[in-house]
C-alpha cells in the first residue's frame, strides 16, 4: 500500500481551497486550438448535409409556380449539391490534421478553396448528365464557397466550446458536487480509524487522495471507461467505510468497453447520486448496481440505485445536465443519455461509441 499523504499540507493548499464556496476554481491549463475541420462526427455530418438541402429548398422556391415545379428544382439541386457537400466533408475530414497546422487564416481560406472546388465539382457532375445547359461555373464555384463558409463558422463554434478553456469551465462545475462534508465526513472516519483499524485507515486515505488528485488535475478531452470505473470505485470505498452494509454495491463489468472514451470526472457524480439519493435518506440503505457492457460497436454504461424510503430529498438535476452536457460535447449525437425512475428505482443509461 502506498503511504498515505502529507493531509497537513495537502488539506490546506489544494482540498480545502477548492471547495470552499465562493472560492475560484483550479486554474485551467493553458488554452489550445481545436481544429475546426473536425467533419468526421456523424452529428456534424448530419447537420451540414440538413442545412444544404435546406437550402436548397429554399432556392428552389424561387420561380416555382407550383409544387411539381418545386420537387423537380428540388430534386435537381439535391443531385449537384449533396455529393458536392459529401466531397468537401471527406476531404475536410482526410485534411484535417495539416489544415489544423495552419495559422486561423489560412484555415478559412482554406475551407473557402474547397468549398468553391465543391461547387465546380457539383456543376460538372450536373453538367456531364446533360442537366446544366449552359454550366454555370462561376455562380457554382460562388454558392460553394458561401456555404462552405456558413459551415466552417458553424465548425469554428464547436470547436470553440472543445476547447481546453471551456473543459475546464465544465469540469469546475462538477468539481463543486464532491461536498465539502463529503471531505469532512472522511476525515472523520478515518480519524476513528486510526487506532482500532490503521490499515484501514490509511486505505481510506489513500482513496481519499486519489479520488481529489484526479479531481483538481487539468482536464483532459477525454479519458478511459477502465480509469473512470477505478475512480468511481475508490469512491465507493470511502462511502462504504461511512455507511457499512448501508451501502450494498453490485459491479457487473465487461472488459471490452474499458477502452471507450468519457469526458474526466462523468461517472463519479452519477455514483454520487445514487449514494445521496438512495442511500443517505434510507434507514435501512439502498442497492447500487453499476453495469457495462459492449454491444457491438455501442458501449452501455448502467447507474441503478433503489430509493427504499422514497426518492429521498429531490435535486435540483444539475449534475445530470453537466454530465450530458459534456458528454454531448464529446460525442455528439453518436451518444445516449437517458435516466428513468420506476417501481422505486432510479437509472441512468448512457451509451457512447466504443
């Protein structure tokens, strides 16, 4: 076992500090620059091919004297405008990495210049079926570079809120939910430990440190399931110490999902929960049961609790909405996020890309 950490000036500078209310959140790393040719989601796929065709919609109303004419314009643009947007889409996504070495600048010019080229690209295929006569190349190559550039804005504010700086806005939030009591409470009972039971005080300590140690670390984009699941299980270590046979927990892992990728610090406020809302209320305790499981190319990760006296003192759900939040803004659409209550019983499902 390692030996347990210097609490004097560990307490004093970094726990304490933190969780303080009105106290500033950790400082955040230095700020880096996301790439804005980030095309290779499906969720930003979906949303640029529904806003050309939008748009296309929208052109061919003009000079439409009725609905018939407006489905064959329709239909006429869809077939120049939507391979053009799937080809500036592929080659965003194969370029991203050396487009993202260039100065900002140079990045929107860049995108421009494609844009344009899918433009040309959608009138020659047009052209070659004999449905533009005459081509209109530069009218094309224009509303290419326009759209282009409506869609790189759209990019550049993703990437904006991917960003280092706004991690760590969103990690600060969920900092704040490990409880200044919850601090307190361990202390407490690894003071009663300290003579009936060293080792296992100093087991809580440990977990006690470790649990903050990655906590107060600079945000990372993402982590493991695997480092998730260890965190969240020193939690409930500590917890178990504090409530005893209370707190009967069930893990039901699968070791294929260990390697799927979470935003830091998202299962630990999920466990925190179900212990605040299951068990802490109840006299006799709750049941918690954390599940994960591979299904394909999906990995569904499974928070249960029992609510034996109720649903306990209700929250206000701001955790629940910071963890899908943050998971959204890693995933996207390609993840899940559901909770249900029922017969006693509370669930958060989440399934993200394996």
């Amino acid at each position: 076992m390692k030996p347990v950490p210097d609490l004097k000036n560990f307490g004093e500078s970094t726990l304490l500090g933190s969780f303080i209310p009105g106290d500033e959140a950790p400082s955040s790393p230095p700020s880096g620059r996301a790439s804005i040719f980030d095309a290779c989601q499906v969720g930003v796929v979906l949303r640029a091919v529904l806003f050309v065709e939008l748009v296309a919609s929208v052109a061919a109303m003009f000079g439409a004297s009725h609905v018939g004419e407006w489905l064959l314009r329709f239909a006429l643009l869809t077939g120049g405008m939507l391979p053009a947007t799937l080809a500036w889409l592929i080659a965003a996504c194969a370029l991203k990495t050396r487009l993202n070495r260039l100065a900002p600048g140079y990045q929107w010019l860049s995108g421009i210049l494609l844009g344009a080229a899918a433009g040309l690209y959608g009138c020659g295929a047009l052209t070659l079926m004999e449905v533009l006569q005459p081509a209109p190349w530069w009218a094309s190559a224009a509303a290419g570079a326009l759209l282009s550039a409506v869609v790189l804005a759209g990019l550049f504010w993703r990437a904006k809120a991917r960003t280092p700086t706004a991690i760590a806005a969103r990690l600060a939030e969920l900092q704040s939910r490990i409880r200044p009591h919850f601090l307190f409470n361990t202390l407490n009972s690894a003071i009663a430990l300290v003579r009936a039971e060293p080792a296992k005080a100093e087991a809580v300590l440990e977990d006690l440190s470790e649990l903050f140690r990655h906590a107060l670390a600079d945000p990372a984009e993402s982590v493991t399931l695997g480092q998730e699941i260890t965190l969240a299980q020193r939690y409930l270590a500590i917890e178990q110490v504090r409530f005893g046979e209370r707190l009967q927990v069930q893990w039901s892992l699968d070791p294929d999902a260990d390697q799927a990728k979470l935003p830091p610090l998202l299962l630990q406020p999920l466990v925190e929960n179900a212990v605040k809302h299951g068990v802490e209320p109840s006299a006799t305790g709750a049941q918690l049961k954390i599940s994960t499981a591979r299904r394909g190319s999906t990995v569904v990760i499974k928070v249960t609790n029992s609510t034996p006296a109720g649903v306990g003192e209700r929250g206000h759900g701001l955790a629940l909405a910071n963890v899908r939040e943050r998971l959204a803004l890693l995933h996207d659409v390609e993840a899940q996020f559901k909770t249900v209550f029922k017969d006693g019983v509370f669930q958060v499902r989440l399934e993200i890309p394996a």
